[in-house]
C-alpha cells in the first residue's frame, strides 16, 4: 500500500505538464484536415495554426473553431476555422484574431489563479 502511494505522488507532476507542442494534423467533422500546434498547460490550453490562428475544439459541433476571450476564459467562438481562407471566415463571423499579449495575460491570470487556490487550500 505504501509503494502504491509513493509511486502516485511520483506521477502527479506528470498530469501538471505543458503541452506537446510538435506540429501534428487535426481534422474536421467533415473531413478535411490542417496542422497545428499545442499550447498551454492545464490551466488553459489551445492549439494555433502556422498563421497565427487560435483555435479550441468545441465538442458540440465537433470542429476546431476561432477562439475568443470571453470572461478572463478562453472560449470556442461559434465559428470553424477554415484554413483554406481564414480571414474571410473570421469577418463573415466577425471573430477577431487573438492578440497574443492578451492571451499570454489571460494564461498568466490563470496560472496565479490556481497557485492562489492552492495556497488557500494548503493553509487548510
């Protein structure tokens, strides 16, 4: 019992670590695929594309879409991306492309929020 415990401490770094950030193919519900790559940790994570693009999975449309920062959280917009012909989708849809800065504050935000509540809950 005492090595299973020890041997759990040892692996809880590993549910903590930063993404796999290799170029790797995502694809569509209809099919059509694109390359990006992962972001984050698991505060908050994305993928982005070689153009820039920040994207989230929405598991109720089952597609990549445009991100947006809506309430100090990273949020699917509504709208798939489209690699073929990004910026026309992005204004049709008028999803704007994320400022870089502002996602990094907003990853920062989260990454102190969570050491605030593990603070509190070490005081405990």
């Amino acid at each position: 019992m005492k090595s299973l415990l020890v041997f759990l401490l040892l692996l809880a770094p590993l549910f903590g670590a930063p993404a796999f950030n290799k170029p790797k193919k995502f694809t569509q519900s209809d099919g059509t695929t694109f390359t990006a790559r992962a972001f984050g940790n698991q505060h908050l994570h994305w993928i982005q594309t070689p153009d820039g693009e920040v994207l989230l999975y929405n598991s109720e449309s089952k597609n990549f879409e445009y991100a947006k920062i809506q309430n100090n959280q990273l949020k699917p917009s509504g709208t798939r991306y489209n690699k073929e012909d990004s910026i026309r989708a992005r204004s049709q849809a008028r999803v704007n492309k994320i400022n870089k800065e502002e996602l990094y504050k907003l990853w920062s935000f989260k990454q102190k929020e969570f050491n605030e509540k593990r603070s509190l809950q070490n005081r405990h």
